[in-house]
C-alpha cells in the first residue's frame, strides 16, 4: 500500500499520491481547501480520481513520516 507493487498501481501508492498532495502544500491551509485542489487537478488532467479515504490516508501517512503538521486546524510542510 506504502509502494507499488504488482497488485498496486504506482498511482495508487501511498508515496505517489503524498508526493501530489505536498506539491499543493507550498502554503499552510485546511484540509477541505486540500481536498478541493486535488479535486480540480484530477479534472483536468489524466491522473486517476483519489477516493476520499485515499486522501485521508495518505494525510495519515504524511503525518506519522513527519512530513506534514496540524495546527488549529491548519495544515502545513513540516520544516526540517
């Protein structure tokens, strides 16, 4: 689920689509406004739909790599 494999598309991976999700994170915001970003970019492009519990997954997994932060309410990059 972390990787692809050959019963996981590398769209799917938990490392793709975190890697999509911190490119729409140059600046802190909630993760509804998260959500309706990557919405839009998948209409317009060719990138497979992500499911909602995809998106909250790969949150989870940002969180517990210590990549991503939330503060009342806000998300944002963690600064190494």
């Amino acid at each position: 689920m972390i990787l692809p494999s050959k019963h996981l598309s590398q769209d799917r991976a938990l490392l793709t689509v975190g890697a999509r999700i911190l490119q729409h994170m140059e600046q802190p915001k909630t993760a509804s406004s998260l959500w309706e970003e990557i919405l839009r970019q998948d209409r317009r492009s060719s990138h497979l739909s992500l499911s909602y519990d995809g998106f909250v997954l790969t949150l989870d997994f940002l969180f517990m790599i210590r990549t991503i932060e939330m503060e009342e309410g806000i998300l944002s990059r963690k600064v190494a």
